[in-house]
C-alpha cells in the first residue's frame, strides 16, 4: 500500500494539489484500502486505477471477493473518506468490489 500511497501523491502533486490536499489523498486512499481489503479474496490482487483530469484526481481501489458487500455509510471509515475528498462511492460489480474517491484542487471546490 505505500507504493499505491506514493503513487497517488505522485499524481496529486502534478496535478498542483496542495501539501494538505495530498496529504488528504493518501489518507482517503488508505481508507479505501482498508475497506476492500477484509473482503478480498485469498490470494486475489488489490487494483488500482487513477483518472485524471484538469482539476481533479479520481482513485478507484478493488479486489475480488467471494461474497462482496458494501460498506457501512454509516462507519467511521466512510466519514473519513467523505470528509476527504470530493466525492465517494462503493459499487459491487460481480464478484468485485470496487471503491471510487475523488478530490478536487482546491481551486475548484
């Protein structure tokens, strides 16, 4: 997970988020993390992609699981990730589960 980490404040920086924005990128991305990871099936890969755009850097972390759920909106987890970024969201598509962050620069919230 640091490579994902370093990655995404990588990205960030390019796109001239601010120190505290990155800084709030690579927390949000942990949390995802740490969201799909107890669901993950053994020995199934964690994905990672980013889009980029203008003024904004989408994340969307998911592994392959046996069972998939959503998580908890109602945990602390989801109110970390939803005080962090831009936009939040947990889809289930198949047997993956797929959760997708989004952060704005600051220009632009």
């Amino acid at each position: 997970m640091s490579v994902l980490r370093t990655a995404t404040a990588g990205l960030a920086a390019r796109l001239d988020f601010t120190l505290d924005d990155i800084e709030d990128l690579r927390i949000a991305v942990d949390e995802a993390c740490a969201m799909v990871l107890p669901q993950a099936r053994t020995g199934s890969d964690l994905a990672c992609a980013f889009y980029l755009a203008e003024r904004s850097l989408t994340v969307a972390v998911s592994a392959e699981c046996d069972a998939p759920r959503q998580p908890s909106h109602d945990g602390f987890a989801w109110t970390v990730l939803a005080a962090l970024t831009s936009s939040v969201s947990a889809d289930v598509d198949g047997d993956r589960l797929v959760i997708t962050l989004a952060r704005n620069t600051a220009e632009t919230r």
